[in-house]
C-alpha cells in the first residue's frame, strides 16, 4: 500500500499541470521569455534615448551653424563687394587707358561745358526728365554709367562712382547727386558725393564721420586726378540744401552720408576744396592710377571673426563626440 502512495505521489510531482511551465514551441521556458521581454524594453529604451541624442546635436549643430554664418556675414559679404569694388575700378582704368585722344577730350570738354551751364543759373533741385537724359549721357565713358572712383585715405576705401543715388548704385558704391557739378572740377563747380552708412554687407561712407578738417580725399575720372582737403563738417536736416550752392570761383567737393549712425535723422556733410596733388608713387601704378584696393581690410581685423568661430566649432564637436561615448559606454 505504501509503494502505491508513493507511486501516486511522484506521477502527480512529474504529471504536467495547468500551472506549470511550459516549454514554448522554441524550446524556451515562460521564464526566459519574461526576461527576453525586459531585455528588449530596454534594448528599444536605449535606440530611442541615441535617436533623441542625435536629434539634439543635429539641432545644435544647427543653431551653431547658423549662429556663425551670422556671425560671418558682415565680413564676407564685405569682403565680397570690395572684391567687385576693385574689379569695376580696374575695368574703369583699363577702358580709359584704351581711350584714343580725341574720344577723351570729348568727354571732357562736354562734362565741363554742362558744369559751366550749372555754374551760370545754379542748381536746379527740380530734375526734370529731360535734363536727367542729357545727364546720364554725359561723362559716361564705360557706357554702365561708371564716372570714375574716390579714394579716402583716412578711413582706407576706394570707391566706384556712379550716376544718380537711386536704385542698385548706393548699395556697393558712391552715388553722384544728378544736381550737381559733374566730378571734372574747375572754377565755379560744386561736385555731391552720396553714400550710405553702416550697411552690413559693405562700408561705403560708414566712417566718414572719422574725417577732421585738413584730412584730403581722391577724385579719379578719366585720366585727371583732382584732390580736396576738408574744410567744412556739418550735420543738417534732409531738407537744408543751405550749404549746397556753388561758390563763385572755387572748386568744391561734398560727401553726403546719413547721421546719427543708425538713426539716420540728419545728414552730414562733409565739404572739401581743391588743392594740388600730392602723388606718392607707392600708392599709384605707372599710368598714375590708384590701385584698385577697394576697402582695404586689415588682416588683423579679420582674423578674430575666423577664428574664434573655428575654435567654437572644435570645442563643441569635441563635447558631442564625448557624449556620444558616454552613451555607448
């Protein structure tokens, strides 16, 4: 009796139940499938936690990149424009240089005769078509409407000057007041010289306000060099054209800018008279024109806006790089 009891007993212990485990059809036990599943949680936990990592860098790196091309703009776009600056002066010296004798006295005397027409009745601030015709033919020598170009050695530009202060012409160079005296000089003239300030994609007249009395300035057209040395600063409303009038017998030049910088409510003015050339023969080719430097930018100047962002950009990836071990370790 007793060895059927144990037989009875050990065939209910080896018996399968409804609450034993089972292997499944893999050959694995409900308990190792418990932890495949806490295993895989975990695996999925950690795809994600990479994803999110490399979603965060790529947006820093984002916002790096663009924090620094902001950053870079002002002196790669200034850069930029001085670079076409130097290719219209150049273009300019050469068409003049090809220009036959008779082509240049043309010119010439036509520039001078309409400021001689300006001189006898004064400035007519009422343009009318008909006269702007007439004006934007004259003095034209490179048929794009270029006259020549001004150089400033205080504040380190070289500068096309063009026809008339509306459209593209203020954006990269010197606008000619229509107005005005052509740039020709002589007795009895009055020459107005417009440029914007504080443009961040190049300096045109950004630190005009730099200039002293005594400090000169550079006209170059066609082949004459006229020079003025400052003797008047004024800072005026938009509409006091005042100190805009022709001086019987004096030869005048006036760079027109806006003021207070970044505000714009008043214009400067800052006015020149003629006075004899000085040339120093490191600053000119051998046919006397000036070399074409445009805005002249110091390297010095520039160095710090290239590298510290280079730098920025080193330590950041070095941290990046130091997280993403992190994670996989």
């Amino acid at each position: 009796m007793s060895s059927l009891i144990s037989a009875s007993k050990e065939n209910r212990v080896s018996a399968p139940g409804p609450f034993r485990n089972r292997p499944d059809r893999t050959g694995k036990s409900g308990g190792g499938k418990s932890g495949e599943g806490k295993g895989s949680r975990k695996a999925k936990g950690g795809k994600t936690l990479r994803l999110t990592d490399r979603i965060i860098n790529g947006i820093l790196i984002l916002a790096l990149t663009v924090g620094i091309c902001m950053l870079l703009y002002p002196t790669i776009s200034n850069y930029w424009n001085s670079f076409h600056q130097t290719q219209l002066v150049q273009e300019y010296s050469q068409e003049v240089s090809m220009m036959d004798a008779e082509e240049y006295e043309r010119l010439l005397d036509e520039a001078r005769r309409y400021n001689a027409q300006i001189a006898e009745k004064g400035i007519d601030w009422r343009f009318s078509d008909e006269k702007r015709a007439v004006y934007e033919r004259t003095l034209n020598p490179t048929g794009t409407g270029m006259m020549g170009y001004i150089r400033i050695p205080k504040i380190g530009v070289e500068l096309p000057i063009f026809h008339g202060t509306k459209g593209m012409t203020m954006e990269t160079a010197v606008g000619h007041m229509e107005q005005s005296s052509l740039p020709v000089g002589g007795p009895g003239s009055h020459c107005m010289l417009a440029g914007h300030r504080g443009l961040m994609s190049v300096m045109i007249f950004t630190h005009l306000d730099e200039l002293q009395e005594g400090d000169t300035f550079t006209l170059r057209v066609l082949n004459e060099t006229m020079t003025y040395e400052v003797d008047q600063i004024r800072a005026v409303l938009p509409n006091d054209v005042s100190s805009l009038i022709i001086v019987l017998g004096q030869d005048l030049c006036t760079l027109i800018t806006c003021t207070p910088y970044g505000i714009n409510t008043h214009r400067l003015l800052v006015r020149g008279h003629r006075v004899g050339t000085v040339i120093d023969p490191m600053s000119y080719y051998v046919n006397g024109a000036f070399p074409a430097d445009a805005v002249q930018i110091k390297p010095l100047h520039v160095a710090p806006f290239i590298g510290v962002p280079i730098v920025i950009i080193l330590l950041v990836l070095g941290e990046i790089r130091r997280r993403v071990r992190r994670s996989k370790g």
